[in-house]
C-alpha cells in the first residue's frame, strides 16, 4: 500500500506552486497527497525526500515546468512536516520568466481506527515566495508592462490549508480547503500596454485582468482505486476543485473593486499512475492529468489543459 501511495502522489502535479490540474497546489500537501504510507500502524518515522519534474499545458500559449523538492519528516510519533520548494519556469506568446515558486507548509497527523482506515488531518500555508509582478520590457512602449499571471511565478498571496483524508489497502479520499488571507497586490497586467505587441492582441485579449486580485475559496474532493503488485503498481482517480466564492479584482479604469462573474464553479480532471519499486528505499512514478471540466474565467492563470510528471523518490 505504502508503495502504490507513493507512485500516486503525483496525478496531483505539484505548485508550484506545484500548481497541478487547475488547483493552486493544496491538494498535495500533507494528508491530503496520495504518498501518504498505509499500514495497519501509524509510522510517522518514515521520512522521505522526493525530486519532481512536472510539465503542464496551459488553455493559452504557456508551458509551465516546475521542478520542486518536497521534503517530509517526522516531527514526533504523531506528527510529521512537509515542505515542498519549486523552481518554475513558463514559456508563451508573450515571453518566458523563471525562478523559485511558493513554498508550501504543512504539519499533518494520523488516527488509525479499527476498521482498518487510517484518517489524516493536515493545517497549513502556501507562502508567496516568488514573484508575480513580472514585467516584459520589450513592448514597442519601451516601458514594457506586467505579465499575465499565466506568466507569473507566484499566486502573490499566502493562503491558509486545512485537510483531511481517509485511506485504507485498496481506497483514498481526501478534501480540503484552501483560503486566500493575504491577497496579491502585485500584478498590474494591463492590455492597454500591450496593445501594440505584434500580432498579439486577439491573443492578449484571452488573458483575464488580475489587478489587486483576492482570489476565491477552494474547495477540493478527490478519490483514487489503488492497485498494488510485488514491484509495481497503478492508479486510477478523479479531482474535483470548486471555487466556492468568487474572485475579485480591482478595475483602474472605474477606480473600484468588482467581483468577477464566472469565476465560481467546478474544475474537474481525471488522473492516472504507473509506478515501479526498486526496494523499501528507491522509487520512481509516472503520473498524468487531463483536465475535462473548467471555470469560465481564470484571472489566476491555474487552468491546465494537461499535465505530466516524472519523480524519484527516497525513503529514510
């Protein structure tokens, strides 16, 4: 069990922000990941450092690839720390950007119960450690202008996580929630300064305005059928991510704030992982995402169309 939990953390991607299939990151943090270990006892002493290449797909131009570090110990018999540290890069239409991503805190502990469920309960934070406020000084403006957060290696925000998980041999459920507290500030994308980029305003016009963004609440539901072998094992599931509150911007021509129609509602991708097992200590997983049900309006620049990953992982 322990192994196909590992192989399957994955079919979330990973934020960048681990952003995965059009979710800010949350659902791979602490006991809402799928590498969670499974056992008929708690061991919060294995402790485990993975390395992750993530390749996503935007609706838009953008590629985004995230390389991340995700480093778990135990803090004692009963809790353990994850922190997930991600180096993005994105490349578009409009130019490329790269450099650290947020990072991602978060304290989780178990409860095993008689009937041979274990239940996860995870509180933390993502941390607006990159930067989101990128600019491409190239326009024929010669002033250049911010741009979209497709572009962006930051949400700008820091955000409150709560979850929880209920797994046993063969099943996994986890939801969660993730909180905007401290909203982005930072991106003043305009289309007004990129009017006369070559050839791009159509394509411009397809990015939502994120001025002063206080991005909605999320809310996540997964569920996963493991499949588990000697040395390898395979994944089948589906992530569900409704935005329950919606996003909102500030309108500098206006001088107001406005909250933003389309951006509440489902986005919904299936999920799938192949995994091979060298021994108690070595792994390595492929996982892949496909989104089939989005929101309307994405000023945040999460959506994916498609998602691929590839990790190692060490267990200690």
């Amino acid at each position: 069990m322990r192994y196909f939990l590992i192989l399957s953390a994955l079919l979330l991607g990973s934020k960048g922000v681990s952003q995965g299939c059009s979710d800010a990151g949350f659902c791979t943090m602490g006991a809402m990941k799928p590498d969670q270990a499974y056992s008929k006892r708690i061991d919060f002493k294995l402790r485990s450092l993975e390395f992750n290449y993530y390749h996503g797909k935007t609706l838009l131009s953008p590629i985004i690839t995230v390389y991340t570090a995700d480093m778990n110990f135990s803090i004692n018999d009963d809790y353990s720390l994850q922190v997930k540290v991600p180096y993005q890069t994105v490349s578009g239409n409009l130019g490329e950007t790269s450099g650290v991503g947020d990072l991602s805190l978060s304290v989780s502990r178990g409860f095993l119960l008689n009937n041979g469920f274990t239940v996860g309960a995870t509180v933390g934070a993502k941390v607006a450690t990159g930067k989101s406020d990128l600019e491409n000084r190239d326009t024929p403006h010669g002033t250049g202008g911010d741009l979209p957060m497709y572009y962006q290696l930051s949400l700008g925000s820091y955000d409150l996580v709560l979850g929880g998980s209920l797994i046993n041999e063969k099943w996994l459920f986890a939801t969660g929630l993730q909180l905007p507290v401290v909203h982005n500030n930072q991106n003043d994308f305009r289309w007004g300064e990129w009017a006369e980029y070559p050839n791009q305003e159509s394509y411009l016009l397809k990015h939502n305005l994120a001025n002063n963004l206080k991005r909605g609440t999320d809310v996540m539901l997964r569920a996963e059928r493991n499949f588990r072998f000697i040395n390898y094992n395979f994944g089948i599931g589906a992530l569900a991510i409704y935005r329950i509150t919606k996003d909102e911007i500030y309108l500098f021509r206006e001088d107001r704030r406005a909250k933003l129609d389309g951006t509440t509602g489902l986005a919904f991708n299936v999920l799938a992982n192949f995994g091979y097992n060298f021994n108690i200590n070595h792994s390595v997983k492929l996982i892949g995402g496909l989104k089939l049900a989005d929101r309307e309006v994405n000023p945040d620049g999460l959506t994916r169309k498609h998602v691929i990953s590839a990790s190692y992982v060490y267990r200690f």
